[in-house]
C-alpha cells in the first residue's frame, strides 16, 4: 500500500467524497493539540506548536 501512496492521492483510490473532513482547521489542529499532549505530557504547549508548525 505505501508504494501506492507515492503514485496516487486518497481522492483517486477512494473518491473525493470519501476524504471530506467535517472540521473546521481550528478544530482539526485542537484535536492534534490535545492527541499530542495526551502522548507527550511532559511537552510544554509551546513545544506542542512547533511540532504542529
């Protein structure tokens, strides 16, 4: 599957439709916010935002 990833986007394996996200980005990078700090505890917020960029 990796091979594939190289040569074909999500949209033309699986359709656009089914890579729609329902978020809005805020709501997408809280989520990686929070998924970050959950696995990195000791991280400070700041460190978590540069790993976000």
């Amino acid at each position: 599957m990796w091979g594939w990833s190289l040569l074909n986007t999500p949209e033309e394996l699986y359709g656009r439709e089914a890579c729609q996200c329902n978020r809005t980005l805020q709501e997408s990078y809280q989520r990686i916010f929070e998924h970050l700090k959950e696995i990195q505890p000791d991280a400070s917020d700041k460190q978590i935002q540069k790993m976000i960029g």
